[in-house]
C-alpha cells in the first residue's frame, strides 16, 4: 500500500518536471540539427532565420524549406525507494513528430545585397499526460476500525506550445561582411493540471472521499527580434545574434482549485471550490548574446558556437482574487511565478567529407536549466506555483550522413538528449493520525532521454523548377 503511493506521487514530481528552462532544447534546418545548435557563425541553410539572419546573405538563390522529417522518442525510467529499503523501477515512453521549420527567401529586383525571408518555426513543444490508478483491501487507514476497501486515482498533465512567425531582412555591403534582424510574433499557451482521487469503503459501510485539483493555463501573444552580424572567407566564417526580450501584447489565464474531503473518524469534512478566469498576465524571456565560428579545410569543417542568456528576478506571471474556502473560512489567493538563472550554453560540431558524394556530422551540445524553483508541495492549495521547473541540465549528441546520389540527395540523422536527476518524494496525501502512508524522505532518480530520427530528401530537379517559377513570377510582378 505505501509503495503504491510512493510511485502515485513520484509521477507526480517528475511530470510537473519539463523541458520549460531550457533554451537550447530544438535545432532548426537539417543541417544545423546534425551539428547541436552549434552553426552561430556558419549557418548555411535557411536557419540562419533563428542562429542568424545576416547569414541570409550567404545563400546566393532563393531558396524554401521544410526541414526533414523529424520523429521523436521520448522516455523516462525512475527508481522509488520504498520502506524496506528496496527500489521499485518505472518507465513509459511515446513516439511522435517534432517540432519543425518552414522558411523561405526571395530577392527584389534591384535590391542586389538585400535579402528576405519568412519563417514559421516550432520554438518549444511539450504534452505528457499520466494516469494511475489502483485498488487494495486491507487495513490501509489505521485510524478506522477493520478492514476497508481502498482506491487512488491520480492525473498528471504539463503541456505548452509556443510558435514563432517571422519576417528577416540580411544586407550584405560586400562579400565579407553582412548584418539582418529577425523580426518574430510569438504565440505561447501552457496549462497544468494535479488531480488526485482518493477513496475508501469501511467495515462499518461508510464511504470516505479526498478529491483535489490543482489547475491553470495561460495563453501569451509577444514580439522579440535577432540581430545578426557575420564575416566570411572563403574558409573562415565568424558570427555575433542578440536575441531581445520579448514584449508582451496581450496575455490572459485561469486558476482551478477543487478540494472535497468527507472527513476520517469524525474529522470536520470540508468543501472548497474556485475557478477564476480572464486573468491578466505577462510573460518575460531573457536578453541573450551568442557567436560562434567556422573553419573550412580540405577533408571537412569544424563549428563551434556559445551563447549566454541573462537571468530573470522573480516575478508574477498571474495571480488570482483572493477566495474564502466554503466549508472552512480560510482564504486562499494563488500565484503562478518564475525566476531564472543566467545560462552559458556551447556547442561543437565537425563535419567530414569523405568524398563528393558522402558528408558526415558529429556534434555535441549543453542545454543547461536556467530553472530555480520546484513544484514538491505537500500542501492541498499550492499558494505559489513555479512556471518554470526543471532544474537539471540536459546533455545533445547529434549525427548522421548526407549522401549526394545521382537524382537526390538524402540525408540520415539521429540525435539524443540526455539527463539523469534525483528529486525528494512530493507529498499530497491527507495525513492520519499526524503520520504518512509512507516514508516521507525516500529519494528518486530519474533518467530521461529523447531520441530524434532525421529524414531529409532532396531533388535537385524539383528546386531548378520551382527556382525557375519564382523567377518568372518576380520578372511578372517587377514588369520584366
């Protein structure tokens, strides 16, 4: 019975526990996802819209983009220890697609340094649901008399999606030098929800309840722009991004409490209920600067990139009207915060040429927490609610082969995201008699990894012909 719990309430921690501190958790253009984020000054492809718009400049036709099919292997496995001093194992995992860009660039006669693009790129995606439940007949509460028939049921849910729409613009003065800024709309949801259930049926055929939920969501509309500077030679490239902080357009949330509890051995039983919606809130990111470089020689090239996000004071994301519990009296008032840390991430990468027809990449990258506060509550009513809770930082591996065949090109790619975190057991049962159901300081390790596949084809024919339509459809538009 205690061991059930224990695992009940470590998915609970480790759910309210997600990649939502991170910065460096998605790559953009297949290219940049075989080198970890590590292309800051040598970006080549059309994501150079996110790592560095003046790199824009370097792509001398224009150009489209879908990136390559990404499919996503995310899994967890925890290890609970339980009273006796063992260890009880846990683990699921899903499969899916992963967040992607959609880019493209177009030029305007006359305009001959100028460069344009649009963009649609997933910025940050997460959906994990877990569902418990189980049952038992035994003396599970010592308060009652006898033997009872026992049930829990527990619900975890984090999710958010954020999504960037931008516009670039890339000049490049000469061949050496070259500066752009993107311009991107971001639009940000995210909601949580704890729901625990918990029911017993005595000997003396009585029937005790303990409901409670915990919810709130919040959607952010916001604009953020990059900056880019890029030099290059031949076989040098260098780069410098300064990414804004977003400002806020408009944002609203709400908050859910539920809490029903029918009262054991002649306890006060109590009934609380609020829901608050329409709530205003504002949403911050971080300042951010990072540069990096490349190095061209005869049989590959290396990259390597840096960049360093500021920290965020504390503050409050959303807050609710202050609400008297019905049964009890006592009032309550919610407030979702964050706070961050300052990060130093870095990236490198090296891309071998076997020959005309067969590159290799290998990279790695950090993805450090910038994360300070955590969700472990043992309180019915969580009164202050961390945003931002992961606080342990995740290590990318990336490769693959890009093989130039006589009518495409196709590339294969993995890449692999890694951490392992010890977390204190989260308590949210209703305590009997002053005690737990269970040991209240065992510890849980967690191992999380995810596994992305990439499928990249393309057809060299299909670009000329679409090259030659966009050319067409300018000449048109300009009168030529």
């Amino acid at each position: 019975m205690r061991l059930l719990f224990a695992i009940l309430f470590v998915s609970i921690a480790l759910f309210s526990k997600a990649q939502d501190a991170h910065y460096w958790t998605e790559q953009y253009g297949t290219r940049s996802m075989l080198l970890s984020n590590s292309v800051f000054g040598s970006v080549e492809d059309l994501g150079a819209v996110f790592y560095n718009p003046a790199r824009l400049s370097v792509i001398e036709d224009n150009a489209f983009l879908i990136s390559g099919k990404v499919y996503q292997l995310s899994s967890y496995s925890f290890d609970t220890d339980s009273d006796d001093g063992r260890t009880s194992p846990k683990s699921q995992s899903s499969f899916g697609g992963a967040p992607s860009l959609l880019a493209g660039t177009y030029r305007i006669k006359g305009w001959d340094k100028h460069t344009f693009a649009y963009s649609f790129l997933g910025r940050r995606n997460m959906d994990i649901e877990i569902k418990e439940s189980s049952s038992i007949y035994g003396n599970a509460l010592p308060s009652i008399p006898g033997e009872e028939y026992f049930s829990g049921d527990m619900r975890v849910e984090k999710a958010f999606n954020e999504e960037w729409f931008g516009a670039s613009w890339s000049y490049a003065p000469n061949s050496k030098f070259s500066f752009g800024v993107s311009n991107f709309l971001t639009v940000r949801k995210q909601n949580a929800v704890d729901q625990l259930f918990l029911q017993a049926y005595t000997e003396a055929e009585d029937v005790e309840v303990f409901n409670r939920n915990n919810s709130y969501n919040y959607s952010h509309l916001g604009l953020l722009w990059k900056l880019g500077f890029s030099y290059s030679q031949p076989s040098f490239s260098c780069g410098l991004t300064i990414t804004t902080p977003t400002v806020s357009l408009s944002g609203d949330g709400a908050f859910g409490y539920d809490r029903i509890y029918t009262g054991i051995n002649d306890e006060n039983p109590i009934y609380e209920r609020d829901n608050q919606s329409g709530l205003k809130m504002k949403y911050k990111t971080p300042f951010a600067i990072g540069g990096g470089a490349g190095y061209k020689f005869k049989r590959g090239s290396i990259h390597v990139s840096a960049e360093y996000f500021s920290a965020i004071k504390e503050y409050t994301l959303m807050q609710n009207e202050p609400f008297k519990g019905q049964s009890t009296g006592i009032e309550y008032q919610s407030s979702l915060i964050d706070e961050l840390n300052s990060v130093l991430n870095f990236g490198i990468g090296y891309n071998f040429v076997f020959s005309e027809q067969v590159y290799g990449y290998v990279s790695y990258s950090t993805d450090f927490s910038a994360a300070v506060g955590s969700n472990n509550n043992d309180e019915a009513f969580n009164t202050r609610t961390y945003a931002s809770t992961f606080n342990s930082d995740i290590n990318h591996f990336g490769g693959g082969v890009v093989l130039k065949l006589k009518r495409l090109d196709l590339t294969l790619g993995a890449s692999l995201a890694t951490t392992k975190y010890s977390l204190d057991r989260p308590l949210g049962f209703p305590t009997v008699d002053g005690a737990s159901l269970f040991n209240e300081t065992a510890k849980t390790d967690i191992r999380w990894n995810r596994w992305r596949f990439i499928v990249g084809i393309s057809i060299p024919f299909l670009n000329d012909f679409a090259k030659k339509w966009e050319d067409k459809l300018l000449n048109d538009v300009s009168g030529g």
